[in-house]
C-alpha cells in the first residue's frame, strides 16, 4: 500500500475455442512480486448470453502471443 507505483504483467498461457488462459502479477519497484494469479476469460456474445468462438483471424492473432 505504501508503493507509489507498480508494474502489473500478464502472460498469455493458452488459447482454447472460445478462452483463454492468462498468468497475471504485480511487481513492486523493488521487484517484489506482490501478487500472483491466473485467469480464464471466456468470450461471449451478449445477445445469446453464451460464449462464442474466436474467430480464425483473432486466434491466429492470439497464438502468435504464446
């Protein structure tokens, strides 16, 4: 709480049809890790309230990150 800045990182761990997987922390200026963590973001289509398929451009978009 006392940091006046620190450094968030997030890394692209897998692409799956319609999610994928991220590893995300945050780093003090000291270089301290402060937090860890791993999230799953699912894409969805608002309308139908499901989740919907990346399309063919934005997966190859996606993978070209791992």
């Amino acid at each position: 709480l006392g940091d006046e800045f620190v450094i968030a990182r997030s890394r692209l761990l897998s692409v799956g049809n319609s999610s994928l997987r991220t590893a995300d922390e945050v780093v003090r200026p000291d270089g301290v890790v402060a937090a860890r963590a791993e999230a799953v973001m699912v894409r969805t289509d608002r309308v139908a309230l499901k989740s919907r398929a990346f399309t063919p451009e934005e997966r190859a978009a996606l993978e070209a990150l791992l």
